[in-house]
C-alpha cells in the first residue's frame, strides 16, 4: 500500500519522538547505559586524533589543549543535546522537565555547601594520594599506550614545552578543563544517565563511576583510583538525590587543582 505524503511525514517526524522517549524513559536498557556512557569517550580520542594533536602540533602547544579540544568538541555538543530533550519534552530549552534529575534541592544551601565542601577536599586528598597508583598501574599495565599524555608523571602533557606556552595554554583551557568541562560531565552523568538505572538498585552508582571511569580511555590506567575518589560522592548523589554534592566534588575539585597548579607552576614550584 502507497502511504500518503501526509503519512509519510508523520512517520518522519516519529521516528525522533521515538528517540526521545527512549531517551527520557524512566529506565535505559543496559546496554544503551553502556553505550551512552562510552561512546562520548571515544569520541574524544577519536577528535584528539583527528583535530586537536594535528591543532596543537601546528601551533606549538602542549597536547594539554589537544585534549582539551577533544573534550570541547564532544562535552558541548552533549550538554546542548540535554538542553534539546527539555524543549521536545516543555517546548523551550532547559535540563528540567525530567532531563537532568536530582535537582530538587533536598538540603538547605548552607548545608549542601558543608557537605560538597567536604567531598571536594576528600575527592582533591584522595586524588592526589594515589597518584602513585596511577603511575604503578600505567607502569605495570599500560606502558603500551602511547598517546603523547601517556605517562607515569601527572604532568606529562606539560613536559617539554617553554613556560610562557604552558601558561597561555593553561589561561585559555583551564576554565574549561579546571570548571565548565566536568560540570557538564556531571550533568550528563549523573544527573541524566544515574537515575536512569533503577534496575540496579545499590550497584547503579558503581555501575555509573566504572563507566565513567572508563570513559576516560585517554587515561584508562587511572580507573582504579578514580573508582576509589569518586564513588563516595556518587553514592550519595544516587541515595539522596542531590546533584549539588557532585558539582562541587568533581567541577569544585577540579578548580581547586586547576587554580592552584598552575599558581605553583607560574612561581616555579613545580
């Protein structure tokens, strides 16, 4: 049977709405979570490949802005697209509607900030303290990756490069790496794809920080100890339904590094 060009484009226009729904359903099948939660990183590597080390390479700068780029090509896109559910869902551009949950503000602010307070120092000490299990498992297991970030040393992607060029590199990226980047990770993460996963129960935030962990495949031997670092603040977030505690674990912790690594590394400290 011919279908009308009226039934033809009704058919068009449903097959996005399907996408939708099954977006914004209360439950992602396992293997969607899967896939949303490491398809954007190798979409990062595969752009780190592709635009940001040839990018980096022609001007001289360090493989931090490759990287970088990487990261802002892939997270923006993302958060944009959570912006575009909210308005199919409420017809304009917002992450409320359902989109991204755990935003219903269970606790006061005073005492949200006591505890995210207390998350980013415990994510910024525990990060650090295991620094040295990053080097040991990239030493022992992961020598054989070889992007030119692959390293024992935390500062790898700075080596080698004048201090001048680090500094400008720093003062472009690092509002986005050091804030922006992992705040939109967080509202992806865990505000839109955590509470997706009731099926799980008390596995989905172990569930979540190992992909997410994992996600990071530019930096995979770090799995162990991000596991470790991020799981309490995402366990919490699962049980009490505040995204605030992570925004100020993660993007927080990751300003606190930003602003004062690169502070010691103007003063040559480091």
């Amino acid at each position: 049977m011919n279908r009308t060009p009226n039934s033809a484009a009704a058919a068009t226009t449903a097959r996005p709405n399907r996408l939708v729904e099954k977006l914004l359903a209360d439950r992602h099948s396992i293997p969607l979570s899967i896939a949303l939660h490491l398809v954007p990183g190798g979409l990062i590597v595969a752009v780190y490949a592709l635009v940001g080390a040839p990018v980096s390479r022609a001007v001289g700068a360090p493989i931090f802005a490759a990287w970088a780029i990487a990261l802002m090509v892939v997270l923006f896109p993302i958060w944009f697209g959570l912006f575009w559910l909210g308005k199919k869902r409420t017809g304009r551009y917002t992450m409320r509607g359902g989109v991204v949950r755990y935003r219903d503000k269970p606790f006061s602010r005073g005492k949200i900030t006591l505890i995210g307070i207390g998350f980013l120092l415990y994510m910024t000490v525990v990060a650090l303290a295991l620094a040295p299990l990053d080097a040991w498992t990239y030493d022992h297991f992961f020598t054989w990756v070889t992007f030119e970030s692959s390293g024992s040393s935390g500062t790898t992607y700075l080596d080698a490069y004048d201090k001048d060029v680090v500094l400008t590199t720093l003062l472009v990226f690092g509002p986005f790496t050091g804030f922006l980047l992992p705040l939109i990770e967080e509202y992806y993460f865990r505000g839109f794809l955590l509470p997706r996963l009731p099926q799980l129960g008390r596995w989905a935030p172990l569930f979540n920080t190992g992909l997410f962990s994992i996600y990071h495949f530019w930096a995979i031997w770090t799995v162990p100890s991000k596991i470790l670092f991020l799981l309490p603040g995402v366990w919490f977030v699962w049980g009490k339904h505040d995204i605030r505690a992570s925004i100020w674990m993660h993007p927080g912790s990751a300003l606190l590094m930003t602003v004062v690594g690169a502070t010691a590394y103007a003063l040559g400290v480091m």
